[in-house]
C-alpha cells in the first residue's frame, strides 16, 4: 500500500480519538487527506511592528519592546493586569483577565520581550490582550519557523484540544521523518513553462512555509494543479461526449436560410451574431448531438441566431421548438418569429398553459404531420401530449429556469436527441461558465448591436423622489414609458406586497387621471389579469408600470425609457442588471433610475456604483462573483465547483484560464494521454476516479 494511504493512526500524536475526530469533522482518514488539508491564513512571523503602526491593525502582530509599568485594576468583582509595553516609538497596554497573579510575578521590567498577538480596540485606544510573550534573548537563541499556519477549525476540535499548536505539530513531525513521498503530477513541460515549483516543495511549503517567495509559489503551483485536474476531466467528458452522442446531420444550409439572410434580414448581424452563428452551424453539421450554451447581454440579438438556427434545421427538414420561461414572454416570441417566418413560409405555432384544448388539438395533429415547422412555447412544451414528426433542434430560451432534467426530457421524444442551444442573459465570466457547464459547449456574443444608446444610470435616494417624479412627467410629455419596480423577496413578501400597494397608491396621487394610466403588476395576480394588464402597457395604452419582480425576464416594450427600482439596495446585481435591460430597447435615450434609502451597507454601495459605472453585463457578473462567491450564482450549487480545496474560482480566475489552457493543449495533442510525458497526468486521474473526489458532479 501507497505510504499516503496509511491511515492518520501511523503518526506521531495521532491515537483513534483525534483520528475520529479529524474524520468527523473535516474528513481527514488518510495521510493524503492531512496533506491536502490545507491552512486558510498565514501569519508571518519574520515580520515586526513598530507600536505606532498598529492602529489600522486587526490581525496578529509581533512587535519588541520592554515593560515599563506593571499595575492590577480592580473592577467590582473582577481585576485585571495592565502592563505598559515600550518600543522607540510609542506605549501599549498588555491586558490579562485571568491567571495575572502567575503572569504577573513572572514577568520582567525593563527588559527587552518579542510579543505576539492580536490587536484590540476599545473606546479610541488600543491594546493586546493576552499577548505571547518570550524574552528577546530566548527569541534570538532558537531556530523557529517563518509563519504561523492557521487551520480551519471547529468548536468540537477546539474543545478536545486539537490546538493550532497541535495541528502544526503532525505537519512539522510528518515533513521532519519523510521526504520524497509525491509523485510529481504534473508533465515537466507545464512545470518549466509556467515556473512552477515541484509538488514536494509545494506541498512542505505550503505547511511549512519557509519565505514569503516559497508560500507564494507553493500556493501557486497547488491552486493551478487542483484547476488543472477539473479542466482536463471536464475537456476529457467533453471529448468522450462527442464522439458518443450521435446527433442528427443538418449536412447543408438551404434556401430558407439564404433566403431569409439575403432579402429578409433588416439589419446586417453584428460580428458577434455572425460567429455564433457560424459555431452552431458547425456542431450541426457534425453528426454528433449539439449542446451548447448562447450567452449574451440583453439587448445583444440572441432571438435572430436562434430564429436563424431554426431555419438551418428546416432547411434539412427538420422542425424545431423554442421553450421561454413565461406566458408573456412566449407570446412576445410568437408575434415576432411569426413575422419573420411569413416572409420565407415557414410555418409557426404556438403552445402555452392558457391555450385550451379545441385551439391545441388541431396544432398537435399539424405537429405530428410536420406540417408546423417552428414550435413556441412555456414549458407546457415537454409535456407527454406534445409529439413532434421530427425535432431537430430546441432551443431554451433564460436557460436559468430550466434544469438539466428537463432539457433531456426534450429527447425522448426522438431517436435521436435533438440539438440544444441554451441561451442565457444572464451572463457569468467565462472562466466560471466553462468550469460550471463542463457539458455544454459556450457561444459568446459580446457585442451589442451598433447605435445603441447606453442607458444612463443614476443613484438617488429618498429625499430626491418629487424630482425624480417631475422627470417622469417629463419623459411621459415625450410620450415615454416608464417602469416603477419594488422588491419582492419571498421571506418579507407580506411587507414588500404592502410596500407595493403603498408605493402604487403615493405614484398614482402624483400621476392623476385622466392624463396618467397605471398599469400595476405582481405575483399574487391571476395570470389572465397580469396578461391585460401586460398588453395594456405593451400597447402604450398606459404610461406607467408598476410591478414587483415579475417583469424582469425578457419583456420587449421598445418605448419604455425609465426604469425605477425602488429599494434597489435589495435587489442582487444580476437582478437589478436583468430590470435595467428592460428600457433602451428602442431609439430614445433611456435612463436606469436606483432609489435608495440613505443608509447602505459596504456591498450595497459597491452592487449600486457597479451598476453606475458599468452597462456590461459581464463586468456586472465578475463584481457579483467577488461579492458573492460561486455558491450563489445560478446553477453552481449542485456542482462541486464549491468543494476546491485550495483555488479560488473567483479569485484566481487567470490561473484558471492558464490551467484551462494548458489541459487543452495537452489533450489536443494527445487525446488519450498516451505519450511518456503524459503518464503522470494519467495517474493522477486514475487516483482521482478510486478516491471517488469531488468531481462525480461532471458526469
Ligand atoms: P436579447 O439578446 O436580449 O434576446 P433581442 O434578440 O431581443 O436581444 O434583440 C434586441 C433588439 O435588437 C431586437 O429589437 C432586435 O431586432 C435588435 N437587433 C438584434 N440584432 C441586431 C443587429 N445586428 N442590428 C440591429 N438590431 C439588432
Ligand atoms: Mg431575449
């Protein structure tokens, strides 16, 4: 047996109870998983302060001086020891609220200690309570290490003893009787190439750092090995679904494509748009199933690819369905293909939970007939009832609404599985979307169509609402529409529905009829009555929205040109981006108007100025990465994404993207990991796959 699959009994210090323990509480069974148990902070210790440093610090800090006083205060029932501690540049006071009388009798004045702890601050001055402290002689005379490493740890640890002390010690003991133990994992040429250190010297260092430099590099070869291994496993998956899943050829593009593009299309496709288009084309062609994933910002012309998709599928005889989140949005999807599609005799229906059964028969019957080549709809659409002659291609339309589950469900219905094209508005940095959708292939448009005015957004709070009133009126003189949205979060809703109604009741007091018409909109409205109340606004024949959430996805009302979140500080910075798109969809310039109360928290302030500075969505969605971490955004939490040990999705995003870079490179010109070179990395994975890690989620 390996040396590393020892159990954690085998070492010193070690007996069953503080090996139930470490299993119980982080998993730690074996050697390897000790080793990869990895501390979270470093505390320097080559480092000293000068006492007039210190006040800006929170974190431990050593610093040499001499005990000028030494004093008892007496408070009620408790006391307290106070010395006053010296260097060159100023005082700080040592407190110890227990065992001072021990403390106190061994300390000694005016001679010289290096002390260690953490700062504290009370009422405008600063102190160091219970701070270690060794003589300057002794400090000097023994040979000790450069950091402190500190462990994650937990109540149960701490209270059976398990010290930081301890924790350092098996590390210290371990490294101190072995060498040489780790096989090197990965090939030389990435080692040489990106400078990084052997994974022996990582691995002592990363424990027992001797320098800033070697922590540093240890760090940095560990993160870029843990990202190396999920991308080459998701590139592997990747491969191995290719030449697996079989997908229908679309061999040619025909003359409904051409046809549309040559004489149909109003405006020439953004570079971007032409691209993705011509990516899709591709993986259509290639006889393997299609799964790829379209992500692009609002506004960014994602309904024109997929129509165009769909035209390639027809154009090889095949139908294809486009599956929206909502009723109104499916509707909003209908009218516009349904243009498009007139012009070429492409044949459109549409199927939603509000279409009753005489209307559905006859275009079920059409469906089985091929005689409906583009099927619309919610997700009535995988419903057992709807039967397609052949689908070709499906596309998800605000892909977040639909989980994998459901998208396969879309296959049963053929031999083979239908091409997919996911399209997301939600935009995530592609770092993390590569990581997170290890099935999905991902297009990219990143680039808006030209002359769109960028929607000016501003902050204002409270005590600034009759101004910003007095420009509504203004834009509604212009005959604008205006957006007014409130929160409306699950946990509070009774509050926020009467904030709504409150607010509703205050806007139509400064919006009188008969020259204003309000439309209001939430979740607790049946949906025939959001529906009216939808077209009332789409048709201009009200000017002002009032609405929770409920308009966020995908909604098209080109004239609106003010958007007013109300409590923006709660919405996230994805919503509140998602509700921006919904104006400067048309010729007027559009404004994003954030109302605020005046008191916001440190992320409050950054998710509004983030939304001051920045129309991009996928800058939008790096800060909102940062802030949140990848266990918040959409679709990470079942991934495993989360379980890294040591790398940092957010952080270390250019590691990343190197790691990605390097597993590519070495699959592409060595598929199945066959060359010398390449054996170690072949290892590896094969450890993975028996120690059954955190990457089942891949499959
Ligand atoms: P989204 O990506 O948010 O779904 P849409 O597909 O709804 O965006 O497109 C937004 C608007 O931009 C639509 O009115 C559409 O007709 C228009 N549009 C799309 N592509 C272009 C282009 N290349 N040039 C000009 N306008 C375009
Ligand atoms: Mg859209």
């Amino acid at each position: 047996m390996n040396e590393l699959q020892k159990s954690i009994i085998y070492l010193n210090g070690v007996g069953p109870n503080r090996h139930s323990l470490l299993k119980s509480e982080f998993g730690i069974d074996t050697i390897q998983d000790l080793i990869h148990f990895f501390p979270n902070r470093y505390i320097d210790r080559t480092k000293f302060y000068k006492i007039n440093q210190l006040s800006n610090l929170t974190s431990e800090i050593q610093i040499i001086g001499s005990i000028t006083n030494l004093r008892t205060i007496q408070n009620k029932n408790k006391s307290r020891l106070i010395a006053s501690f010296q260097d060159e540049t100023g005082s700080i006071d040592l407190i110890w609220f227990r065992g001072h009388k021990w403390i106190g009798s061994n300390l000694k004045l005016n001679t010289p200690y290096v002390i260690f702890g953490k700062i504290n601050s009370f009422k405008n001055s600063i102190n160091i309570p219970h701070p270690e402290m060794e003589l300057l002689s002794s400090f000097k005379s023994k040979k000790r290490v450069s950091f402190n490493t500190i462990y994650p740890t937990t109540e149960k640890l701490i209270n059976s003893g398990i010290t930081q002390n301890i924790l350092r010690k098996m590390f210290y003991d371990f490294f101190e009787s072995q060498s040489k133990l780790f096989r090197e994992s990965l090939p030389r040429s990435i080692l040489n190439g990106l400078n990084l250190i052997s994974k022996d010297l990582a691995l002592k260092n990363i424990h027992l750092p001797e320098s800033n430099d070697l922590l540093a590099k240890a760090q940095k070869r560990l993160k870029f090995e843990e990202f190396f291994y999920l991308q080459i496993q998701i590139l592997i998956k990747n491969n191995e679904r290719k030449n697996k899943i079989k997908g229908y050829v679309f061999s040619h593009v025909g003359t409904f494509f051409k046809n549309f593009f040559h004489q149909h299309l109003s405006f020439n496709l953004t570079d971007a748009q032409v691209r993705v288009i011509k990516e899709i084309r591709k993986d259509l062609g290639t006889g393997c199933q299609m799964n790829r994933l379209l992500q692009g910002d609002v506004g960014s012309g994602k309904t024109i690819v997929a129509f165009m998709s769909m035209l390639i599928s027809i154009d090889n005889n095949y139908q294809s369905c486009l599956m929206v989140p909502t009723e109104i949005l499916a509707q909003q999807h209908y009218k516009l293909i349904k243009n498009l599609a007139a012009k070429i005799n492409v044949k459109v229906a549409i199927i939603t939970g509000s279409i009753n059964k005489n209307k559905r028969i006859p275009i079920l019957e059409n469906l089985k007939l091929g005689k409906i080549d583009i099927l619309i709809g919610t997700h009535t659409l995988i419903e057992d009832s709807i039967i397609f002659k052949n689908l070709g291609l499906a596309i998800i339309d605000e892909q977040h609404r639909f989980g994998v589950a459901q998208r396969s469900r879309l296959w049963r219905k053929n031999i083979l599985p239908p091409h997919i094209l996911v399209m997301t508005a939600t935009p995530i940095p592609r770092t993390l979307a590569m990581t997170l959708y290890g099935d999905l292939d991902i297009s990219i448009i990143d680039e808006l169509p030209p002359g769109r005015k960028i929607i000016k957004t501003v902050h204002r709070d409270d005590s600034k609402r009759l101004s910003v009133f007095n420009f509504i009126k203004e834009e509604i003189k212009m005959d604008r529409q205006i957006y007014i949205v409130y929160p409306l979060i699950e946990e509070s809703e009774k509050m926020d529905y009467k904030d709504l109604m409150d607010g509703y009741e205050s806007i139509s007091r400064s919006f009188p009829l008969p020259e204003y018409k309000l439309s209001i909109l939430n979740g607790r409205m049946k949906n025939k009555d959001k529906e009216y109340e939808m077209k009332r606004f789409i048709n201009g024949e009200t000017q002002i929205m009032v609405s929770t959430t409920v308009i966020e996805v995908g909604v098209n009302v080109p004239n609106a040109s003010v958007m007013v979140i109300e409590s923006s500080e709660r919405f996230g910075l994805s919503q509140l981006h998602q509700l921006r798109g919904r104006v400067g969809r048309g010729n007027n310039q559009s404004y994003c108007i954030l109302m605020t109360g005046n008191k916001l928290s440190p992320d409050s302030k950054l998710r509004i100025n983030t939304m001051v500075k920045t129309n991009n969505g996928f800058e939008i969605a790096d800060v909102d990465l940062k802030l949140r971490g990848p266990g918040n955004i959409m679709g990470t939490q079942q991934s495993g994404v989360l379980n890294l040990k040591i790398a940092d999705i957010a952080k270390d995003q250019e590691l990343l993207v190197l790691a990605r870079k390097s597993a590519k490179k070495i699959l592409d010109s060595d598929e199945n990991l066959e060359k010398t070179s390449n054996q170690c990395i072949k290892h590896t994975l094969a450890e993975i796959e028996t120690f059954k890690n955190i990457w089942n989620y891949i499959s």
